[in-house]
C-alpha cells in the first residue's frame, strides 16, 4: 500500500505540520497550514546548515537577523561581483570553464534533492546514470560546439576530424547505453518513483545544461553579449532587494511572499539606466565586442576585429516629448544601446520568473535553498535561476534581430564536402553572379 503512494511521498518534506486544524497560520516562507499539510508525511530533505564564515557572525552578533543578513548578502555579493570581473580579465577561455563549472554545481545541487528522496527507497543506480546522462549531453554540445568554432583544427588532425564526422551516431549510442541501463535498473513494485526521477534528470538537463551551452554560444558573438545581459540580472538583483528592503510594502507574487511591487518597479528602471550606461563605457573596447575567434596559427582564442555598426556612435533624433524635457534635439549613442534596453527589461519583467520558478520547485519540498555553498545566498543554482532564463532569451534574440548568414561556417560546410561538390557549387555561384552582372565587377576590382 505505501507504494501506492509514492508520488506524494516524493513530494514531501522534513517540515510538520503547524498550528490546529481549525486556525490558518503561515510558516516562515509564507506557505499556509493546509498546504503543509498536503505534502507533509515522506521522507526527508536534508536542512543546509547555517556556514556564515565565525568572522561575520563576531562582527555582526549585535544585529537584528533582518541587518545580519543584509550585511552578509552584501559583503558576499561584492565579493562575487570583484571575482566576476576577475574572470572576465583572464578571457574568454577561463569564462568557458566557469560556466562548465557552474553547470556541474547546479546539476548537483538539483540532484541532491532528488536523491535524497530516491535513496531513502534504496533503488539502484539513479545518482551513477544522473552523472552519467550529464557526460552524455555535454558530450553532444560541446562536440557540435567544437565542430562549429573551431573546424579549421579539427580538419587538421585526424583522430578529431573522424569523432567531428561521427559525432552524433557517438552521442546517441552513449545516450542509449544510459536508456538501456535504466531499463535494466528497473525494479519490481518501484516502477512509478523510478520513472518519476527519470524525468527529473531529463528536466534538469534540459534546463541546466542546454542553457548554460547558449551562454557560451552568446559569449562566441562577442563577450558583450555574456557580460551585459548577466549583469543586468545581477544589477536587477540588487536593486530589487535594496528598493525592496527599505521601501516595500505590497507583495507580488504569493511562491516568494518577500518580493515586493516596489522592489520590482525600482529594480526595473535602475537595470535599464544601468544597462544603457554599461553598454556605453563597453561598446568603445574591441575586447568586448568582437567575436571570439580560435586564431589557428596560434593556437588560441582573439579578440580583435573592425567593430560592425552595431558598435559604432550615430545620432538619433529624440521624440518631441523628450526634446521639450531635455532641451537636446539629438543624442548620440551607440545601436547596442538600444538594444541593451531590451535586454535589461527581459532581465528585469521576465528574468524574475525564472527566480519564481525556483521558488515554486523550492516549496514544493519546504527547503530554504537550494545548497549552503554561498552564505546569505544559498547554493549556485539559487543565484543562477534567472541567468539560464536570461541565456535564453539573448540567443533567440541575437539569432532573431542581430545576426545574419555566416560566411565562415558555410565556407566550412563547402570545405566539408567532395571536390566534385565543390566544383559544382563554384559553377552555379559563378553563373549566379554572371548573371546578376557582379562577377566582371569582382574580375576588374582583382585585375
């Protein structure tokens, strides 16, 4: 009979129930009595101990718990935002193996709550195929990744020139061999729990690691792309917070009872003017706005190209309402100005969804966060929920409104294919442009 009910029971959590039946009352997070009591009753999720470092707890003992935590998210937050702009000085590679790292950590922290449901039936091998479906997918994307970038040495050598052609047969032979072990894994009277959290590694798959694999498609258009839009959430953040911290009063949204309206509407407009003002002092350094290139002779990644327009200054004339307010007629500013606006409003109306979301998944099993690992913050996984959701939105919007054929991948793809291909593509451009009267023109210019 108890396995009749194991989906609920791997919904619930360490937390009873509180007060008597006939009174309503609400625990620390906001969850009312009668939600408790429909996930109460199942097994365990560990409750993250307190790691504040000894130091801050001495220094800030004398504070109300409301101040303490301010202080320590604060100091905490200065200090990942110095060790971001760290990794940003060391490149474009170190970035990539931040992101790999931060994909790992989150996988993990997700994963940890699901085993810790999992284990407590004793049922085989759920944590070794979690583990080993992450090898597999990343497998996949960073091999298409390779492929894309860096073509030109993988055609040189050839034991990568044969895994690049045979890449996907490779990554679905490993997929399957995962399948058929879960299949093997199955055990009598459990089968419900365990289909259940093979779900659960797919779903975090799909949201961690295809993701976190955008971010680094995004960094490749140029490190501006990675650095505005995951600074526009942070600043979001932050702002929300602060604005929400000294002037809240009206609560937003029930799953995170301390986001306010006024947290929301403040940490809006300050990420825009942040985010137009960040895009200004960026778009000047070839380092931020050139695609990141794998220089072949060298061996290593550069940064230096001839800005496209979309980083050079143009006057825009202001609307007649602004002009009567400002008493400027134009402005100059760079094209990706305007487009940080678009970012910086995802990052601010969107991006907090992805934080919700989190916090829905959260008090599904009643804990605070997802891990210890930061003090004041929470595991990885809580500062990055909104980063993934972000990810997204830059990749559909520079493949939507910025970027356009790219000649260097189609010369790969041409490169790729048989002389006697080859030849046939040169006829038919040739003819093309015969045709269209370009190719005399492109024959005098050469002359």
């Amino acid at each position: 009979d108890v396995f009749r009910h194991l989906p609920h029971l791997a919904f619930s959590s360490y937390k009873g129930q509180h007060g008597s039946d006939s009174e309503v009352k609400f625990d620390k997070d906001g969850m009312s009595d009668t939600e408790s009591k429909v996930d109460s009753g199942g097994p365990e999720v560990p409750v993250a101990p307190d790691d504040t470092p000894v130091v801050l707890n001495k220094a800030l003992s004398g504070l109300s718990s409301r101040w303490k935590n301010w202080w320590v998210r604060g100091i905490l937050t200065l200090a990942m935002i110095s060790f971001f702009f760290i990794i940003i000085y060391l490149g474009p590679m170190v970035l990539m193996m931040i992101v790999l790292g931060v994909q790992i950590k989150c996988f993990q922290e997700i994963i940890t709550i699901g085993y810790s449901v999992y284990h407590s039936y004793h049922l085989p091998w759920f944590r070794t195929l979690s583990w080993y479906f992450l090898l597999c997918v990343n497998y996949f994307f960073y091999g298409e990744t390779v492929t894309d970038y860096f073509f030109t040495l993988v055609q040189r050598e050839e034991p990568l020139r044969i895994l690049s052609k045979y890449h996907r047969f490779i990554s679905f032979a490993l997929y399957l061999t995962g399948f058929c072990m879960f299949v093997l894994s199955l055990v009598k009277k459990h089968y419900r729990l365990q289909f259940y959290m093979f779900g659960w590694t797919h779903v975090t798959l799909l949201i961690v690691v295809t993701q976190s694999h955008l971010i680094i498609h995004n960094l490749f258009e140029g490190m501006i792309w990675f650095i505005v839009p995951i600074s526009c959430v942070i600043c979001n953040d932050i702002m929300a917070y602060m604005f929400g911290f000294f002037f809240g009063r009206t609560p937003l949204i029930k799953l995170s009872p301390k986001k306010t309206w006024e947290g929301f509407i403040g940490g809006l407009f300050s990420t825009i003017v942040f985010g137009i003002l960040l895009s200004y002092v960026m778009a000047s350094y070839r380092y931020f706005v050139c695609p990141v290139e794998f220089n072949n002779d060298s061996n290593s990644f550069q940064v230096d190209c001839e800005p496209s327009d979309l980083f050079q200054l143009q006057d825009y004339t202001l609307p007649s309402v602004l002009e009567s307010l400002t008493g400027w007629t134009t402005v100059r500013l760079y094209p990706f100005q305007i487009h940080s606006i678009a970012l910086s409003s995802f990052a601010s109306i969107v991006g907090p969804f992805g934080g919700f979301f989190a916090s829905g998944f959260k008090r599904a099993f009643k804990i605070k966060d997802f891990a210890n690992t930061i003090p004041g913050h929470g595991g990885i996984m809580d500062r990055f929920d909104c980063q993934y959701l972000m990810a997204t939105f830059v990749n559909v919007y520079i493949a939507s409104f910025i970027r356009g054929p790219n000649p260097t991948k189609v010369i790969q793809q041409l490169l790729a294919l048989r002389a006697d291909q080859q030849l046939l593509i040169f006829n038919s451009l040739k003819n093309h442009l015969t045709e269209k009267g370009l190719l005399p023109v492109l024959e005098e210019v050469n002359a």
